[in-house]
C-alpha cells in the first residue's frame, strides 16, 4: 500500500543553513521512525511558505545516503492569513506495510501547533 507520510518544521529566519538543516533533520526522523527505505520511496513532496526563498529545501534530502535518484519537487504553500510562518512541510510517499494508524507523522518547533492530535498520539506510540 502506498500511504503519505507528513512532518512539518520551522525555521527562525530565512537563511540557507537553517533551513537545510530543519529540512534534514526532520527527513531523518522520518525516515527512521517509519523505517522508510528509497527503494519503497515514490516521491517526496516539500512546501514552504512564502517567507521561505533563499534555499530549495530538498537540497537537504540529497544529503541522505540512498536518496540520490528518489524524485522530489518543492512547492509553494497557500498564502493563507495569519498562517504559520517560516514553515517547512514534507510529504513522503511511501510503499508501506504500515497502517494508517502505525504511520508516524513528524512534527518539529513550532509545527507540532499544526497537528496537535497527532503529537500525543506518537508520544505514546513511543512509550
């Protein structure tokens, strides 16, 4: 079964580093926690909003061993008022024996405010 897999990030500011860095932070955990393999890998989606323009994010997915030939493709988000800013999405999409419900979404700073029900739900997943 093919299912998405999305996490979401921020940043302080718009700068290259900071960016890749939350970027590849986030793939990695990702990927562990979902045990994702690019060989099961169909694409990766990554949006930002639009104070984000310094730095294509996938650039930090290109830093992973293994990853080189998976497709990736960043977008804009939907400039929606008083949404979150300096915002980072990914979505994985992923040939998986998981569940919907085993699947594990990745939310880091101020991103876990997107998603709440899911935050609690992966704490004790964890324990």
């Amino acid at each position: 079964m093919i299912r998405g897999i999305r996490g979401a990030t921020t940043v302080d500011h718009d700068g290259q580093d900071a960016i890749v860095e939350a970027t590849f932070t986030l793939l990695q955990d990702m990927i562990k926690k979902n045990k994702i393999d690019p060989e099961d890998t169909a694409s990766v989606f990554i949006s930002t909003t639009e104070d984000i323009r310094s730095v294509f994010p996938a650039k930090a997915l290109r830093k992973i061993e293994g990853w080189e030939f998976v497709p990736v493709m960043c977008m804009r988000e939907i400039p929606v008022k008083d949404a979150l800013p300096f915002c980072i999405r990914i979505m994985v999409h992923v040939n998986t024996e998981l569940s919907q419900k085993e699947v594990q979404h990745i939310y880091h700073h101020e991103a876990v405010k997107l998603r709440p029900d899911l935050i609690g739900a992966h704490r004790k997943a964890d324990s």
